[in-house]
C-alpha cells in the first residue's frame, strides 16, 4: 500500500464500477475513466445470472473433439474469424488442454473460490447502491431433451458436487412442476437452486455508477492511450485530454486490459476478446419463472425487466471488430427451436466483448513492476458474477490486509 488513499480505475464496466464503490466505501478517494459511460460496454448485455455454484470453465472435457465441429459451422456456438486465426493460436495452445485432468480441477477450484462467495459480496453494495430489488432468487434450470445427453455431462456436473457446488437432477414430472414454460421434449435437467439473476445488468452498472458519483466519486469518459513513468517510477495516464497522474493504479479494462498491462511490463497476458451476442424479446408470449441453461444449444436464457433474454456464443475476431449480426439471428432461430411458436416481434439484438482467459480464471493481482498497480480482469462469462470479489480483494490488497481468500491462482504473472 502506498502512503496516498487516492486511486484511480481504469474501466466502467461492472468489475470497475463494483471496485470503485467498494474501495470507495473503505475510505478511497477513486477516480474512474472509460471512454465509454458506465455499464456501456460489455456489462451491458450479459446473461444477468449470479451463479453461486456455477463454476463451469469454457474449456470442458471433450472440448478436443468438439471444436473441429464448430468450426465447421460458422453460426455455430464458437467461431473463429479466419483472419484472426494466426493471432488467436498461442490462445488456444494454452486454451484446450485446460479441459482435462488437473488443469481442469485447477480451473474449477479456482472458480469455484469465487463464485462460492460472490453473493455475499454483493450485497453490501447492492444496499449502498438501492439495488436490492434487482436481484432475484429462484435458481437455474439446465434442461436435457433425453437422459443420454444429460449422462455425457453428468462426469463435470459431478465434479462440481464433489466440491461442494450444490445442484440436483431432475426428472420429467419434477421439471415440469418447477418450470411449466419449457417444451415436453425436455426430459430431464440438472437445476443449481441457489443462482441468482438480476432484472437489467445495465441497472446494475449504472446504480453503482450513481451511488458511486453520490458519494464523491469521480467518472471520467476519456480514452487511455498510453502511460508515462518518470525517473521515480511515477505513473501517469495519458488520455485524450491530456495527462493524469495517479498515485495508485487499477487496470479492470476488460477485453482490453491486456494492451494496457502491456505498457505496464506485463507482456504476454493471454487475454482474447471472445465476442458475445444476445437478442432479447420483449413479449415472448410466456412467462419464464427462472434462468434456464440450454447446454444443447449452448444459450442462457434469463427473464429480465426489459424481456425474456437469449445469450450466448462465442466469436474471436479480434476486441473492437465490427460484429457479425448473422450470429445474433443464430441466436433468435434456437429461441424458436427451444421454445416453438415464441412471439420474438420487437426483438434487439447487441453484442460485446468478454474478457476471455484461457483457464478461464480471471486476473486479481498486484503488479509484479509497480508496488502501486493492480489489476482485476478476465472473468470472461462471469464478470456479474465476480465484480464484487473482486473489488473487496483488491481493496484488500491495497490496504495491504491478506486477501480473505488465496489469490495465488489469479496472478498476472502465472502463465
């Protein structure tokens, strides 16, 4: 911890939002910039789920076999621009063997620590923020169309029990009963009772952003271009209105973060932009009583104040590529598959950029070249998840306390 009680963020996203509240609240004077306004960028159009035991890394066993087969339909649930490929093969030397044997469990435990905790994290700021209400309780259904599907994921499923993760099977008369909305064709499922979901990520940002703002704080909108480190290892930020010096730095840029912990020292962090998209329908002509987790089709599908949201996919071409809306009509056609007949007039459609580690554990670290840098990113599909564990690690770092859970596994430097 340096002498200073200033810092300065460099991300409005919901990692950097919940960090600066929290930090914030521990008596921080903190200063966010984005070029983009709060909750805008990836934040925006997640899937809204807070999911306790859901620690599920994107690299699963069979992810070998399977990833030929994807690529093979450009619609599909991954898609790799053929442009991007070269770039995006260090990525994934590290990326599949991460879905097997220790390197698996290594992924799920550290996860798992994570996400374990997330809630209770949040709640103290969802009360400093009036944001109570936008988080619901009722759990997340994992539905099957036949019990042999559900078998060929019953071994990580397993897993996941063995280390406390709580989830139960399901049968045809129990799924029915609990959500009488999903087709009959789904036989079975797997339900995680304890996920959570909330109403409109993009509330959540924003009410951050304005409890935030309410207390003090201060949000920037400029661009961050480069750093400069003066004779005494001084940082200032360079943005398109100038330059800004900082006492204490914290890198939680999302998609991103890995160019500007570059120009920190921290070259080669295997970050990748893995492009997400959602359509979201706002009278689908059913009511959805909770998450459902359609992992035949690879989509989340979550009831929202705005609408019944369908998201998912997963595209490398590269952070700031123009998207490919074809993936997000992809995504309406399994909406109709999964629920025939649905309403999806007045749809929209977005799509962002996650934050994509290849273990899928994202970065919550000091930085190993300024005693005054820190860094909280990469938590990929689970950004709502962690934003708030990770914001209270960090605060703990920079108060040089020990972090209330080992952060050894989340090291910039461990790869």
């Amino acid at each position: 911890m340096t002498g200073s009680q200033n810092a300065t963020i460099i991300g409005a996203g919901v990692v950097g939002m919940a960090t600066a509240l929290t930090l914030q609240r521990h008596g921080w004077k903190v200063t966010v910039i984005d070029r983009l306004p709060p909750g805008e960028g990836c934040s925006f159009g997640n899937a809204g789920g807070i999911g306790v035991d859901h620690a599920f890394p994107v690299a699963l066993p069979g992810i070998l076999k399977r990833v030929p087969r994807y690529l093979l339909d450009p619609l599909g649930p991954l898609a790799i621009r053929p442009g991007h490929f070269t770039k995006l093969l260090p990525w994934l030397l590290r990326f599949l063997p991460t879905g097997y044997g220790r390197r698996l469990e290594h992924s799920i435990d550290a996860l798992g620590a994570l996400q374990h905790v997330s809630y209770e994290c949040w709640k103290p700021l969802l009360k400093a923020a009036g944001l109570e209400d936008q988080v619901r309780p009722g759990g997340c259904i994992n539905p099957y169309e036949s019990e042999a599907n559900l078998e060929a994921d019953l071994p990580i499923w397993r897993l996941l029990q063995a280390r406390g993760y709580r989830s139960e099977r399901l049968g045809a008369a129990e799924l029915r009963q609990l959500e009488p909305a999903l087709p009959a064709r789904y036989t079975c499922a797997m339900f995680e009772p304890e996920f959570r979901r909330v109403l409109d990520p993009f509330r959540i940002v924003t009410g951050l952003a304005d409890a935030f703002q309410q207390g003090g704080g201060t949000i920037l909108r400029e661009n961050v271009s480069a750093f400069e480190i003066d004779a005494d290892r001084k940082i200032a930020v360079r943005t398109h209105r100038g330059l800004r010096p900082v006492d204490n730095l914290i890198v939680c840029a999302g998609a991103v973060s890995d160019r500007l912990a570059r120009l920190l020292g921290n070259r080669g962090v295997p970050l990748e932009a893995g492009r997400g998209y959602h359509v979201t329908l706002p009278e689908p002509g059913f009511e959805l009583r909770h998450v459902v987790v359609a992992p035949e089709h690879q989509v989340a599908i979550t009831p929202m104040s705005m609408g019944l949201r369908f998201a998912g996919t997963l595209e490398f071409s590269g952070a700031d590529s123009a998207p490919n809306w074809a993936r997000a009509d992809a995504i309406l056609k399994v909406a109709g598959r999964v629920f025939p007949g649905i309403n999806t007039q007045g749809y929209t459609q977005w799509s962002g950029d996650r934050p994509m580690m290849p273990d899928s554990v994202p970065v919550i670290s000091r930085s190993p070249h300024f005693a005054n840098v820190y860094y909280g990113f990469g938590s990929g599909h689970y950004g709502l998840t962690q934003g708030a564990v990770i914001g209270r690690l960090i605060s703990e770092l920079m108060a040089g306390k020990a972090p209330f859970l080992d952060i050894t596994p989340y090291r910039i430097d461990r790869f």
